[in-house]
C-alpha cells in the first residue's frame, strides 16, 4: 500500500484553479521532491495534504485511510501523521530551544513529557544543536533556527515531513548546514516531501522528482531522468535555465 496516494486532484483559489488534476503515489520512506517555476501550485499542493485547503475534486488517501474534508477526526487523523516546516520557522521566541521542540507533543499531543524530552534532546543533537538546549530562538542564526523547526517537526514523531522551500529565507552561507541537516533526517525513517529549488541538493537527495508547471505534474522520474534526460520540453526548459 502507498504511503500517501493522491488521485485527480483539483484545487482552486476562489475561481482560480492552482491544481489541475494531480495524480501522485509516494511509497513508504521514499523521499520525493516537488520542483517548478514560483506560482506552479507546489505549496498549494502541500496545503491540500495537511488538510489546510479542501480540494474541489479528487482525493488523497493517506495510510490507506482516504482524507474527508467534512470530518473533523479524519482531519485530525491525518494531521497527527504529518509535520510540515516552512520558509519561516515561527519558533516561539519566549521559549528556550528545549521548550520549543518539546511544547506541541507534550502539551498538544499529551505525551509523557520526560520522553518526549529526551526524544528532543536526541533529536537537537542530531541536528548539531545539543549546545543550544537552553538559549533562545533571537540568540542563534536563521540556520540554526532553522534546524530547530525541523527537531520541532521530527519531535512530533511524523510518518510524513513535508518541507516547503525551508532554506529560501536563509543567507547563503547558512543553506547547506540545513541541507546537511536534512540529509540526516532522511535516516530518521519517514517519509519525506520536499518543495526545494536547490537543484543539486535535490538531485543528490531524491528518489524521484516532480517537475509541476501551471498546477499539473509534468513529468516524474528520477533524479537522473529529470535533471540529465527529460522527456518533455518544459522539463528541458527548466532545468537548463536552473541547473
Ligand atoms: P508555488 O508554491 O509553486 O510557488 P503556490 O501553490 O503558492 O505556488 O501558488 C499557486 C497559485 O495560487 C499562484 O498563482 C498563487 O498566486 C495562487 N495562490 C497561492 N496562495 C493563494 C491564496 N491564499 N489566495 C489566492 N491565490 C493564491
Ligand atoms: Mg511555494
């Protein structure tokens, strides 16, 4: 059974569809990463997932269980298995890194708060933060909150993480701590869908990759097909003005 398994998905914006019939199935621990020009409907593809934007048509079964919009638990149900990280990291800043990572599992999700504590201390130094338990989010660069946002994410225990564009806000300098970071994270045994424009970061990382233009998925494949051997034009045309 697929992972994550989404079929003739239509979305839209008031009238404007940013989703035209995507069809995309993800295996358990695969990591796939979404590519194209700004505005193809990437991120709007992860809203749909998390349950943040109810598709017109279509349908994402997550797990084996479909998604219904309608239906709070069911929601719910899919959010509990599914982190999301943005471009911005939101951390909050009245709280110590520690407290960042532990709050929404312990208070949200009710776990038992010495395990969670231990799973975000293991988790921060593994993202090369176990210096940082204690100082807050103003006291360290925008890599290194960063990579509190994804211990935060993976502190919550996902079967997915969903990454949209996490190193577009930072100084150049500071994208490949992330980048690196992420890597480790793909031993953490979930799976992984990544919004990126670091192209040979994707291409090192991914076993396949989406190419989307004008909120269709223009051609799939792996990395090797997609950046080396498209097989459609706009692939061509966009890796090659990228890469
Ligand atoms: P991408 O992440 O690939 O850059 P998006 O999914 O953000 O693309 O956007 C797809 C299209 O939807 C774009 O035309 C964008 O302008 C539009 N869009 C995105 N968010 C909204 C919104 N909240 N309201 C209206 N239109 C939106
Ligand atoms: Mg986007």
């Amino acid at each position: 059974m697929a992972h994550l398994d989404i079929r003739g998905l239509t979305a839209s914006y008031a009238n404007l569809t940013v989703l035209d019939g995507i069809d995309l199935t993800v295996e358990r621990g695969e990591i796939v990463s979404l590519i194209g020009p700004s505005g193809s409907g990437k991120s709007t593809l992860l809203r749909v997932i998390t349950g943040l934007l109810k598709p017109d048509r279509g349908e994402i079964v997550l797990d084996g269980s479909k998604i219904d919009y309608a239906d709070r638990r069911s929601l719910k149900a899919a959010r509990e298995k599914l982190a999301i990280v943005f471009q911005q990291y939101n951390l909050f800043g009245n709280m110590t890194v520690l407290a960042n990572v532990t709050v929404a599992p312990a208070k949200v999700r009710k776990r038992d708060r010495s395990e969670v504590e231990a799973d975000a201390r293991r988790l921060l130094e593994k993202v090369g933060l176990g210096d940082k338990l204690n100082a807050y989010p103003d006291e360290l660069s925008g890599g290194q909150q960063q990579r509190v946002a994804l211990a935060r994410a993976l502190c919550l225990k996902p079967e997915i993480l969903l990454l949209d564009e996490v190193t577009s806000a930072l100084d150049p300098e500071r994208v490949s701590e992330v980048l690196d970071t992420i890597k480790l994270l793909a031993s953490e045994n979930i799976t992984l869908l990544i919004v990126s424009h670091e192209m040979n970061f994707v291409r090192e990382v991914s076993d396949r990759v989406v190419f989307m233009a004008n909120g269709k998925i223009q051609e799939i494949g792996p990395p090797e097909q997609i950046f080396d051997a498209p097989r459609v034009q706009r692939t061509r045309e966009f890796t090659s003005r990228i890469a």
